[in-house]
C-alpha cells in the first residue's frame, strides 16, 4: 500500500485498454459478419497494408505523418480535462492558429529573418493565436460564468466564419496552381521544417514536426508530474474546492490552463503546413475533434496518448485496405466510434474495480475482517 | 428565480399562490412589452435601412425552417438536462435522425421517415444512458463519442442502403417525397399589404404571412412541442419526478423515485426529439439525406437552451434567433445583416441604459463600447461580408452568455454522477 507501483492498482488501468480494444474489435467483427463480410479477411488485409506488404513503408510513413496531428491535438485537450475543463474549441483554435501563421510565414514581413528564426516565428505565432482564441472563452468563463463548453464550441464557428473571410483572393488566399481550390499562399522553402529521410519503398518523408510533438509530450509529462502548477492543476481537476481551500487561485488556474491549451492547439496545423502540405487548405478541420477522442483512449497520459494517436491513425489508413477487400471503409469510422465509447466504459469500470479493492485493503490493514462493498447498482 | 422553479422550494423561499400567479402574469406583460417594443424598432430600422427583407414573409417562412431542428435540438437538450445529463451527444443523435429520417421515408413512407428518425436518435440516446446512468462515464466524454459513433454509423448505413439506390450514394440519398404542407387559408391576400412597405403593418402583414403559409406538417408538430414539453415537466408528476432528478436525485430517491428510470427516459426522449430534428433537415429541410447536413446544429440546440435558461420557452426564442439569422444568411441578405446590425446598436444601447440604471457599472459600460463600435461599422460600411454574417448568431449567443449567465441557472445536479444508494 505505501508502494507507488502497487501492482493491484495498476493492473486494472492497464488491462482495462486492452481489453476494450479487443471488445472493440469484437464488436466490429460482429458488424462484419452481420453484413456479409468476413471479418478476419478485414482484419488480415489492415494488418498487411500498415507492416508486412508493399504499401507498409508508404502506410507506416503517413500513420506516424498523421498521428503527429492527433498527438498535438489530443495534448491539447489533456490539459484541460486534468483541470476538469473541456477544451471543445481546439478545432477553431488550430484553424485559425495555421491560417494566421502559414499567412505571416509567406509574407514578406518574415522574409529578411534566417531561416530557422522564421520557422521558430511561425511556430510561437501560432501558439500565440492559438492562446488569445482559446483565452476568450477562459476569461468568459471567469468574469461572466459562461460554461467553456459552450463556449469554445461558439467560438469554433466563428472561426469557420473567419477562415471563410480570410481564404479568399482578396485577402490571404490564392487559386492553387492546376485547380479551382483556394489555399493560402505557399509558404518559401526557409520556412519549411526539416523532415527525416524516407523508409525505402516509398517517397513519403516522416515529417521532423515529429520530434516537437514528442518533445511536447514531455513537457507535459513534467508540467504535470513534476511542477507546482502542475500539482495546483491536477488538484483543481480533483477537487476544485478542496484546492481553492489550500490556496490556489481558481480564476488564475483556469485562464493560464486553457491558454496553454490552447497554445499546443495552435500548433495542431502545423506539421500539415511546415513538413507537408505548405499550405492551409479551406477544408482544414476536424483534428480537434479527433483530438478529444485520442485524449480519452490515452488517458490523458502522454504516453498512452501516443498510442491512441497512432492507433487511429492507423485505422484511418486502413479505409484503403478494406476498400480493396470491398469492404466498405466507412466500417473504419464505426470502429473508432465503438472503440471511443467502450474504452470509456471499460476505464470507468476499472477504475471501479480498483476503487473496491482500495477499500478492501484499507479494511485489511485497519484491522476490518470485511470492508463496506462500494455500491453497485443498475450495472 | 422565482420559487416555481427549484423543484423542493424551503419552506422560507416558498411563495404564496397568489404572488406566484402575479409574478407570471408580470412576466408575460414584460415578454409582450418587450416583443412589441423590438418589433417597432425592427421595423424603424426596415424603413430607415430600406432592407426590405428584414421583414419579408420569404425571412420568416426560411426563419422557421431553420429554426425548427435547432429548436427539436434544443428541446432534446432540455429533456436530457432536466433530468440530470449532460447531453453534447445532441449533434450524433441529430445525425442518426437525418439518416433514419431518409431511409424511413424511403422504406416506409413520409410518415415513417418521421417515426425512424426519432427512433434512430432514441437508440443513440439509449446508449448515452446506458453509458451515463448506468456506467457513470463522464457525460461530455460519453457525449463526445456518441457524436464520433453518429457520424460512423450513418455513413456505414448508407453505404447498405443509400449507395444501393438509384441516385443516391454513401454520401447522400435519392430525393424524398415531401411530408404535406399546410397554409391559413386567406393569409396569401397579406401580400399586398406587405407589398406597400408601410411602416410596421406591412411589418407585420409580412412576419404573419411567413409565419402561416406553407408550412410542413412537421413544422407544426415541431411546434406543439414546446408548450407540450412544458406541460409535461412543468405540470405533471411525471414531470416533476424528471426534474427532480435533475435538481436533487439524493431527495427523490428518498420518496420513491426510480433515479435511473427516469434519466433512462429523459435521455432516450431527449435523443428521439434529436433525432426527429435531424429528420426534419433531411425531409423538409432540404428533401435529400446529405453527410455533414447537420453541420453543428446539435451544438448550437445545446445553445439555445442554455440561452432560454433551461426552459421551452427561452429556448424557442433562441432558436428563432438563430433561425432569423440563418435565413437572412440563406437569402444572400447581406444587406439586411447590415440593417440587422443597427438594430443591435439600438438594443445592446438599450441594455448599457438598463445596466446603468440599476448600477451595474461594468456590464453598462461594457455594452456601450460594444455598441459604439457596432454604430460605427454601421455607418462605414454599406455591406457586410457574407463570413460575418454566417458568424454573427454565434457571436449574438456569445454576447448574450456574456452578458446574461449569471442569471442563468442549470438543474442543480446536472451533469453530476449518480449512484443508488450511494454517499
């Protein structure tokens, strides 16, 4: 019981994932099966395409690309959810973070600086917007006591409406060359961030944004763990209360929190614009929303986050490997859903378990012969 | 809050009948004072802007088109939240409908549609009770998967169905027959008068005609379900029993309330209202089952209830509100946007009067500034981009949060875990 790595304790968390994955999957064949489909033929072609055939290279290259997205986003939102705050707003906060930045990295008044600072002034420009967007909601929230959930959802639209007004020819935008489709302008070669070599086999490079959402992963690991405001924030996340009795500063927590928030969020676009893309399209979206769901799979532990956010990614790569098996890909999207939803259960269910062993260790050591059963009901 | 509102009012709080029936009659004095008040202003600002559409039966007729899935959402959100659960889920359960609602009406007829949909948003919400109420997930985290899950599932079924159809694909559906739509007979005269431009009888002539000619049979269902739902949980002890789970679930399990029946039921009817909004937008909305057709309405429903102070009727005159803009916005009607931005001049400066009045400084001050800057975009510019115009209702809700939600009040328990017997 003094020990931190009480075996009894942490079983459960980690059984409780894997579980549900398989559950998970479980589920998913049987939605297969109902339709016609063979689901080992489902799962043996995802397997191949992502480690074993000639497409792994290309599919390892764009899940690890793709989950670097998922990684910054979820971050974002673990932050919140250790404060008890949920940031629904890192989808609006991100587009605008990479419209303004990708639009100030392609413009001259970046051009005189070397490169490497104009990468890094590209980055801490969008961390900036990214802060003030998500900083709107946590000063409502604490001067006028409007929930953040709502919030960070209103300001969501309003920044699809902004995005409209400034992806236009007018303005930041431009007609991308061979189409019709309106980018923003391409950012120079100075402001593009160095990528690894390629695996052979394919062309596809892993981009080196890679290296700063793991570095991000990091500090946020130490923030949390290692530091007083982590501490502070983690305990309002706990018990508001109880931390505002030891004295901490509510109002400071929540606004310093979701600004943080969102300055990882505004990095979300950035390794589609500096490693990949290098430019914002005007359909960019979604990953905030991803975001959230990643956050619950990991844990909101850096760790487990990174493995959430390479298992959807490679699931979203595996739409092509069912699409080759005509089987239809949207199968995908109800797999991540079902997925989501019983790893949630599971957790809760784990975290429930363990909770009564605690109290029967507690009897144990004081002496109890029984300890009081938590209460179960309706399950 | 008045007392009819906290479901077990302390003896101390618990105001006499009669005061109660004179504090409510002076709140229906003050809405009519204040609907009148801004109709005369709207159409002061129609005659000085010349934005005839500001007041044309075409707004309001698209006004209530729009408002009506917002407004289902909304409702949905209120069921679910009187009882005790937080419902984000909304927006995946109005998903399933707009699916349910296309293939029903396919498969079943007009009036299947309507039936499938709800159920196909009920099945959503069951789920998010199961996980809610009966494994005490935490309600955003639930609500945030069903919402993934939603999105799936209707794009996994139409690729059974829809993609299987002659004209439809895995991303929309053939086109659907159309549900019957009924208009006051009479009414259609109303347009000469509103032809006129009369200060504030052609207004009118205009706002009635739109409001009553062409209008779906599941507008009007829609509709009746407001004053229904406030029947419902306002006046009867089922009602009650709901909304005492959402204030005190401890206190109605000690008289006999079944806690977890009755947020099972809130959160399945609370997905079939969802679902019944996500059919209208396929059925009536636009006749064909799109993907992203919901784009955001479950949130913004979630909006509007909390803009109506989780009550029908605040939350039907958020949905209007977000209806009106919407359809101004449909209507290519920057110029009335433009107009419409006089009007919240002369409302957000009517607040600052009100706020200062009654000493509230800041909040004053604050409104004024907003309408100053509000006069001066107006008076400098001709036309509003259509962007701001798409974003202004989410601005409005913003404003208004701002300034209103302290005198806001959810259900006492909303969103909090509970456990039978529990401590």
């Amino acid at each position: 019981m003094t020990s931190r790595f009480d075996i009894r304790r942490v079983l459960p968390s980690v059984i409780a994932p894997i579980a549900a994955v398989l559950l998970a999957a479980g589920i998913c064949s049987l939605i297969l099966i109902s339709s016609g489909k063979n689901p080992s033929v489902a799962f043996g072609a995802m397997f191949d395409r992502a480690f074993v055939g000639e497409a792994s290279p290309a599919t390892l290259t764009n899940i690890i690309n793709k989950s670097t997205g998922y990684y910054l986003s979820a971050i974002a939102v673990a932050i919140g959810f250790r404060m008890g705050l949920f940031n629904i707003g890192v989808d609006g906060q991100y587009r605008l973070a990479a419209v303004l930045a990708g639009g100030l990295g392609a413009s001259s008044m970046v051009a005189w600086m070397p490169g490497p600072l104009q990468i890094l002034t590209v980055i801490i420009v969008a961390m900036v917007v990214g802060g003030i967007w998500a900083g709107i909601a946590a000063l409502l929230k604490v001067y006028r006591g409007v929930s953040e959930v709502i919030s960070t959802i209103m300001l969501n639209f309003v920044s699809g409406s902004i995005l409209a007004y400034l992806l236009t020819t007018d303005r930041l935008g431009v007609i991308a060359p061979g189409g019709q489709l309106i980018t923003s302008r391409p950012l120079p070669a100075d402001t593009h961030m160095p990528n690894f070599t390629h695996l052979t086999g394919t062309s596809n490079r892993i981009v080196g944004f890679t290296l700063i959402a793991a570095a991000l992963g990091f500090a946020y690991w130490f923030l949390l763990g290692r530091t007083r405001f982590g501490f502070d924030l983690r305990a309002s996340g706990l018990n508001a209360s109880a931390a505002v009795a030891s004295g901490v500063n509510a109002k400071r927590m929540i606004v310093m929190t979701m600004v943080i928030s969102g300055g990882v969020a505004g990095l979300v676009g950035l390794p589609d614009l500096m490693g990949h893309d290098y430019v914002v399209y005007t359909t960019i979206g979604g990953l905030g929303f991803t975001g959230i769901a990643v956050a619950l799979l990991g844990r909101n532990h850096p760790v487990g986050i990174a493995f959430a956010a390479l298992l959807w990614a490679f699931l979203d790569e595996s739409r092509f490997a069912l699409d080759l098996q005509d089987i239809p890909k949207e199968t995908i999207v109800i797999m991540q859903g079902v997925t989501v939803l019983v790893v949630v259960v599971a957790y809760e269910l784990a975290a429930r378990i363990s909770r009564r062993q605690q109290q029967r260790i507690v009897g144990q050591a004081t002496g109890e012969t029984q300890a009081t059963p938590a209460p179960v009901g309706g399950a | 809050m008045s007392g009819e509102s906290t479901v077990v009012a302390p003896p101390a709080q618990r105001a006499s009948v009669a005061s109660l029936v004179s504090g409510r009659r002076a709140r229906l004095a003050w809405t009519l004072i204040a609907v009148a008040a801004g109709l005369l202003v709207f159409s002061a600002v129609r005659v000085i802007t010349g934005a005839q559409d500001l007041t044309s039966a075409g707004a309001f007729g698209a006004m209530l088109t729009a408002a009506v899935p917002i407004g289902l959402a909304g409702l949905g959100g209120l069921w679910s939240e009187r009882s005790g659960v937080v419902n984000i889920g909304l927006e995946g359960m109005m998903i399933l409908g707009t699916w349910g609602g296309a293939w029903g009406a396919i498969t079943f007829g007009v009036w299947g549609g309507v039936i499938v949909g709800a159920l196909a948003g009920a099945v959503g919400g069951l789920l998010h009770a199961l996980a809610t109420v009966t494994f005490n997930v935490d309600h955003i985290v639930s609500g945030v998967a069903i919402t993934i899950l939603g999105t799936g599932a209707a794009r996994y079924l139409s690729s059974f169905t829809f993609a299987k159809m002659p004209g439809g694909g895995v991303t929309q559906s053939p086109y659907l027959a159309q549900l019957p739509r009924f208009s006051l007979p009479g009414v259609d005269h109303l347009d000469g008068l509103e032809r006129r431009h009369w200060f504030l009888i052609s207004d009118l002539g205009g706002i009635v005609r739109g409001l009553l000619t062409n209008v779906s049979a599941l507008t009007v269902i829609a509709i009746l379900l407001v004053p229904a739902t406030y029947y419902v949980l306002w006046r009867t002890p089922f009602g009650l029993r709901l909304r005492s789970c959402g204030e005190n679930p401890r206190a109605a399990e000690s008289l006999g309330v079944n806690v977890y029946l009755y947020k099972y039921l809130g959160v399945v009817i609370s997905g079939g209202l969802a679902g019944l909004g996500g059919a209208f937008l396929s059925m009536v909305g636009s006749s064909i089952y799109r993907e992203g057709q919901t784009a955001g309405r479950g949130y913004i429903g979630l909006a509007t209830m909390i803009f109506g102070n989780w009550r029908p009727g605040g939350l039907a005159a958020g949905a209007a509100l977000f209806g009106y803009t919407d359809a101004l916005q449909l209507r290519g009607g920057s110029d009335s946007v433009h107009g419409l931005l006089l009007f919240i001049t002369i409302a957000l400066a009517a607040i600052a009067v009100y706020q200062l009045v009654r000493g509230n400084r800041a909040v004053g001050i604050a409104s004024l500034v907003i309408a100053a800057l509000a006069a001066i975009w107006f008076g400098t510019t001709r036309q509003l981009p259509i962007p701001f115009v798409q974003a202004m209702p989410y601005v409005v809700t913003l404003v208004v949060l701002a300034l209103a939600s302290q005198r806001l009040r959810m259900p006492a328990a909303d969103g909090q875990p509970y456990r039978k017997g529990g401590d």
